[in-house]
C-alpha cells in the first residue's frame, strides 16, 4: 500500500493486547539467548544457503550413523536444525512486522514533526505581538539551537 498520510491511534487496551502478545512470544521462546559482539564474531553464520548444506548435512547423518563417532548425538543435531528452521521462519515474520512499524514510526514521525514547525512558525511570527507567547517561542527553539552551535562541514575538493 502507498504510503499516504497516517491517521490513526491505538487505545490502551489494543496497547496492553499488542505488550501481552509480546510477552507471549518471549514465554513461548524461553531459550532465546542474547550473545555479546565477541561471541557473535567467533559462531558460525547460518544464512539460506547454510540451512540447505545444514539440512542435507542432517540426512546423511542420519542415514550413516555408522561412519559418525557414537559420541555424536543425531537426534540433537536434528533439533538443532528443526528448531533453527523454525526460528528463520519465525524471523521473517517478526522482522516483517518490525520493518512495518519501524517504517510507519517514521512516516508518521515525519508527519508530527512537520505539523510542529507549523505550530513553531506561527507561534515565533505570533510572539512579536501576543503577549506571553514569547516563552513558548523560545521553549520551542531550544531544539533547534544546538544546530545553529554545530560547526558547518565544507566538503574539500579534489
């Protein structure tokens, strides 16, 4: 769908509906991990083509068990793989909704954002005439002054 202008609003109750969802979710996954930037560096990356190797992988383990050590545990390696399907599967989704909201958070932040420097330009034009609008107007501009205070680049030339 084309993106147009947001209208809407979630009421508390859709609100604590979409939060208990959410703790639904972390209940049903109570084996989610959470790894460090070392860790994630050193473990093995498991894309689409990986979970095919991975897949065929698990079908000669488990048509040669023979060749493989008896500390080999097959049937971990199957629930490895199982539950790693399910979660990629599970991913997409989840990252479809949060590409979602992410994209409307965006849009409609926009749309707020645009709608308070109408407000901010009228009330700074207003404050040079209306009484006690002065404080607002300078409230107002408090957001914009350490851009004014940030040095500006100029690109060098080569």
């Amino acid at each position: 769908m084309p993106y147009q202008n947001i209208t809407a609003s979630l009421t508390p109750e859709d609100i604590q509906e979409i939060k208990a969802a959410l703790q639904t979710i972390q209940k049903k996954l109570p084996f989610l991990v959470t790894l460090s930037v070392e860790e994630r560096r050193k473990l093995f990356k498991m894309g689409d083509k990986s979970l095919a190797f991975v897949n065929n992988s698990l079908t000669a383990a488990q048509s040669n068990r023979d060749i493989l050590p008896a500390s080999f545990d097959v049937e971990e390696f199957m629930r490895d793989y199982q539950l790693a399907a399910t979660l990629t599967e599970l991913l997409t989704g989840l990252r479809q909704v949060t590409e979602q909201v992410d994209d409307t958070l965006l849009a409609v932040g926009s749309e707020a954002m645009s709608s308070s420097l109408t407000v901010y330009d009228y009330v700074k034009t207003a404050a040079k005439k209306t009484p006690g609008l002065k404080t607002i107007a300078e409230q107002l501009g408090e957001r914009f002054k350490a851009m004014k205070n940030k040095p500006v680049k100029v690109a060098s030339g080569s």
